[in-house]
C-alpha cells in the first residue's frame, strides 16, 4: 500500500503557472538620505529563479512561467539596487502553490505583507506589501505565452541597446577623441555589449530548455573567445 501510494506521488501531473501583474505599495525611502531608490522583485519557485527589471516605479509588467507541483513554494522577495555593493534586500514572502491557486480555472490576485528576520533571528512583518497574479497555465497555451515572453524580453534588450549605443557626436579635433579612448573605455564598451547579447539570447533560449542548455554551452565558449584578445591587449597596453 505505502508502495502504491509513493508511485501516486512521484506521477502527479506537473503545472504551469504564471506570475503576472507585480506590484509593491508604501515602498521604503533607502540610503543615509532616504532617496527613491530603484527596486526589483525576484520570483522563485523550487531552485528556479527569475527577476523583474530594477525601477523606481511600484509595479512590474513581466511575465513569469513556471513549471511546478502543487506542493512547490513560490517565494517573492523584494530588493533596493545599489550602484556599490550588494543590494538591499528588504523582504519577502512565500507559499505552497496548491494554496496560492485557489482556483485552478481562474487567475488568483492575491496581496502579501512582506517579512524580513532581524539581527536576532526574529521574524518581523513589514508594512510593504506586495501584490501578484498566479494562474494556470493549460500546456499549449504554457508554450505559446513562453515564445511571446521570450520576444518582449529580448525586444526590450535590443531597445535599450540602441539607445545605449546611440552614435555620438564626434569632435572637431579628432587626436584629442582619439587620444581620450582608452582601453579600460574599450573594455567597459565591450562588456555591456556582450552583456546586452546574453539579455537577448536568454530571453530566446527560455522557451525551450534544451536551447536554454544548448545557449548555455555556446555562450560560454563564445565569451571565452572573443573576450581572450582584448584582456591580452589591455594588459599589454598597461605594462607599456
């Protein structure tokens, strides 16, 4: 019977769900003067993380697929971006998804007070809250909604690289342009290029894990070899 009833277990059917419709309100002011700062949320669910982009708006338009069993936790937690160091981490909340889909059939809008523990291990409630939409997912549907959020995510990218990127007005005297690029400005160039492409190739690879695997694997020999001749060229113009 104990037999019968643990093969019940393992061949539960798994579970899309999505998190949607991210939103935090009465965010803390952070830093020594208390400044708006720019926040982000990491949704996690098991040992598969994912995170919104960092603003100072209260809300998130992303959209979050995962796959999960109904005694999966969800956990969101909520952090302040620092431009040094590690970032603020000021709280969070979780839950099994069986009790967070109350209806399978419809999306579940739920609102969570945040907690975070203090110096003395104590767990304390926080006054900032944050408000989700979970929902499930039927498996065609799963797919199709994966390769839309996959092509906004990497359409953003690109977006921001165009802007980031945007050709600059060149000087009248160019010895001096010439002379002021250094390689460190190079480098930094080069590293949020390259950062902005793995943005893109990431939001692609999400919808299929063996492309995720596949990228995975390409992108780290890739980096390897277009990152080589510029760190050998940086040091060589350092020891000049």
């Amino acid at each position: 019977m104990a037999d019968g009833g643990g093969q019940a277990a393992e061949s539960t059917p798994a579970l899309t769900v999505k998190v949607t419709d991210l939103k935090a309100t009465r965010l803390p002011k952070i830093g020594l003067v208390k400044r708006t700062g720019k926040f982000y949320v990491r949704v996690s669910v098991d040992d598969e993380s994912k995170e919104t982009t960092a603003h100072k708006g209260p809300s998130w338009d992303e959209v979050f697929f995962f796959d999960v069993n109904p005694s999966s936790v969800l956990e969101l937690q909520l952090y302040a971006r620092r431009r040094l160091g590690a970032d603020d981490y000021i709280g969070g909340t979780k839950g099994r998804i069986g009790s967070l889909l109350l209806d399978s059939e419809e999306p579940t809008s739920l609102s969570r007070k945040l907690s975070v523990y203090d110096a003395q291990g104590i767990l304390n409630e926080l006054d900032v809250s944050l408000d989700f939409t979970i929902s499930h997912v039927l498996a065609a549907k799963a797919e199709t909604d994966r390769v839309t959020e996959a092509v906004e995510r990497s359409t953003k990218a690109v977006t921001h690289m165009n802007k980031l990127f945007a050709t600059p007005e060149m000087p009248a005297d160019l010895s001096t342009f010439a002379g002021a690029v250094t390689a460190g400005a190079v480098w930094d160039l080069l590293i949020s290029r390259l950062k902005l492409l793995i943005v893109i190739a990431d939001g692609i690879a999400e919808v299929h894990p063996y492309a995720k695997m596949a990228w995975n694997v390409v992108s780290a020999a890739y980096k390897a070899h277009f990152c080589l001749p510029f760190v050998v060229q940086t040091v060589s113009d350092a020891s000049k």
